[in-house]
C-alpha cells in the first residue's frame, strides 16, 4: 500500500525579514525630510515572501511612488528601490540605497 507524504510537513519555513531598529530609523529619516516638504504622505511596511517592503505613497489610497525591500538573511542583506516596477538601486547597504532620495524628485510621466 502506498503511503501519503504531506509536504508542508517537509517544507522548511521561510526566514522573515525585517528591518532593524537603524534601519528603521534610517527610512522614517528620510520620510519624514518628504513629508515636512510635502511629496510624501503616507507609509507603509509590509513582509511579502522574503522581504520586507518599506512603500511611501503620495496619496493613501494611490499606489506607492517608491518602495524599498530588504530581501535575503539578516547577515547579508540586499536593499532594492523600486519605483512602480521599475528598480531604481540595488545594494548591500541601506544607506547607499537612500541616496536615491537625496535633492528634490520629480514625477516623469
């Protein structure tokens, strides 16, 4: 007789990913610069398979105008911005990631 194997039982749970406190406080830095100036309203901080999503949105109910991910382990990790679907940066460091956000943006449509 043959036997039944579940494979959620086998299956190995994928590691979270989240942002650390620097980190954090990194991306609500540079929030908070756009929000006194009136680009950005809104955030959002969401974990989608494995990574977590950092998203600012112009308006609550819009699509966010810029997200930045954090995939991979916490030992090494892979910062991404996007804007739409487009990737704008990728790096290992959130800092380097964030100098996409340096001086005034401009929406391009």
């Amino acid at each position: 007789m043959s036997q039944l194997y579940r494979f959620s039982e086998h299956r190995k749970t994928p590691r979270r990913v989240f942002f650390s406190r620097t980190e954090l406080n990194q991306l609500l830095s540079v929030y908070s610069r756009h929000v006194a100036s009136g680009d950005w309203r809104d955030y959002a901080i969401d974990q989608v398979g494995g990574a977590a999503i950092f998203s600012v949105f112009r308006h609550t109910h819009d699509a966010p105008l810029f997200s930045i991910a954090k995939q991979g382990s916490a030992r090494n990790p892979e910062f991404v911005v996007f804007s739409g679907r487009e990737k704008l940066k990728r790096t290992k460091i959130l800092g380097d990631a964030l100098k996409v956000f340096k001086g005034k943006l401009k929406v391009v449509s």
